[in-house]
C-alpha cells in the first residue's frame, strides 16, 4: 500500500490561545496571519484562512489502553475514541499502527471486518529535530482503520476494541479479556481549525490545520496546540521541488516566536511519551 500523504507538524505554545471562544479566535486569526507574513517573505504563497465553523471538527475525544499500556508500548498501537460535541450518535474508533520504521508500517494490513465506506489509511507524519540548520527531521508511518462504537455497547477490554478489525500482524497482543480504560484518563475537548492553504507549486496545495486540545470542563486554558500542513502523494510520490519548499516551510515556522520547540505532541501528553 503506497504512502497517500505527507503531513509537517510543528507544536505551538498552548497559552497563546488561552481565553473565551472569542479571545480563543482571535489569536487563531493572528497566528494565521503571522504564519502568511513569514511565508510571503520566504517566497512562498499562501490562501485562505483558519475557521472551525464546521461542527464535526468541534469534537470530544479519548484514548483506550491497559492499565499497563501494553497496546502504544507493547505493540505500536493507538486506539482512539471520537465523536463530535453533544452527539448522541455513535463513536467514531480509530485503531492506528505508528512506526518509524516504514517497511514495518507498511507491512500491517489490518482492515475492517465488515467493510465500509472508510478505507485504510498510509500516511507519513514529519516532526522537526532540532536544530534545523541542516535537514533533520522525525518521520513516522501509520496505517489507520476507523470503526463505529454503539454508545450503548463501548469497548470494555481488549478484545472488544480490537473486534472490528482483522488480524494485526503484531505479536505478542495483550489477551483480549484484558480490561482498557480511558489512557491518563484524559476526555479532551478538540476544536480543528482548517481551510488554510500553502501553495508548494503550480500544481499542489497543502492544507493547513490548527488542533487546539482543552482537558473537559476546563476550557480557558488549552493544554495542547498544533499545526500542521498536508499533501497529496501519487503512489507515494511527488516532486522534489515540492518537498524542496515544504521543507524550507517547515524550517521557517519552526523559528516562528509561535512554536514550542520543546512541546509534548498530543501523543505525548495522553502516554507521558512520544514513543509512537
């Protein structure tokens, strides 16, 4: 399975959006339009803007695991649970192996049991390592399925939450009786701004979006912020010139006064790590 996208994330400082939903948007608009100032003085062009307008990207959000974590430490894999605010309707399970390894990821075929409209997913997230003098970054390869979770009937141990999906070539699972529980038990507010775009040439656009995590009933202060850009890859492919000036992108917000070098990602702030 070829590789469909590409995605750069850089961690910003939470605090700069603290506030009401009012204060909250206003600061997304200055850091958008910071992040079009810079650009534009480094040759590169940017449209559009940051809106969360829509209200299945205003979202509630939770990870399951063990009490010991065996599925992120024992065997690479994330199970995230989420459903947009005030829902009723049914939860949205997404099962995603994280490797840096490529061949490893790339090797998990998982898939849904009963096939759906969702399709697996391949896709490669870049970090920056500091320093960014020379080229240096963090990838890591994920292949994704969603399912759907009944309200009525949520995963109550291992087995439950592995049931809609076919065999996960990774070995040793923990024993499908073994209960999960909420990770850290974090339940997180997620709001993700988007309509954002970075012209990385004539004929590709990146899709920008900005995640803004606040802990439940706790919604003045956000614990996490991240922004990201996207783009397409045709069977794991694309230009040089393209990942040439998402490169000279990345480097260039990651010395924006914006970006918390030292950030957990979100990962990091549900597990304590960022292992995957």
């Amino acid at each position: 399975m070829s590789l469909s996208s590409r995605e750069y994330k850089v961690m910003l400082h939470a605090e700069a959006f603290a506030g009401d939903k009012a204060a909250c948007r206003t600061a997304v608009g200055r850091f958008w339009q910071h992040v079009r100032t810079v650009l534009r003085a480094a040759g590169v062009d940017t449209r559009a803007g940051l809106d969360v307008q829509k209200d299945n990207k205003q979202r509630s959000v939770f990870f399951l695991d063990t009490d010991n974590r065996d599925l992120y430490h024992g065997c690479d894999l994330v199970f995230r649970m989420r459903r947009p605010l005030r829902s009723g309707k049914d939860w949205k399970a997404t099962l995603k192996f994280r490797h840096g390894d490529r061949l490893l990821a790339e090797a998990q075929d998982f898939d849904l049991r009963k096939k759906g409209d969702d399709e697996p997913k391949f896709e490669e997230d870049v970090k920056v390592n500091p320093p960014v003098d020379t080229p240096r970054f963090w990838a890591l390869f994920s292949r994704s399925v969603e399912a759907e979770f009944d309200p009525r009937h949520m995963p109550a141990t291992v087995g439950d939450c592995l049931a809609p999906y076919t065999e996960i070539r990774k070995a040793p699972l923990p024993a499908p009786g073994t209960p999960v529980q909420t990770v850290a038990g974090l339940h997180v507010v997620e709001h993700v701004y988007e309509d954002g775009w970075i012209r990385l040439s004539e004929d590709v656009e990146a899709e920008c979006a900005l995640i803004l995590w606040w802990t439940e009933g706790e919604l003045l202060k956000p614990i996490a912020a991240e922004f990201s850009f996207r783009f397409p890859l045709e069977e794991g492919e694309t230009d040089i010139k393209v990942v040439r000036r998402a490169w000279a992108v990345m480097k260039t917000l990651f010395a924006s006064s914006w970006v918390d070098p030292a950030g957990p990602t979100k990962t990091a702030l549900v597990y304590g790590s960022a292992e995957v």
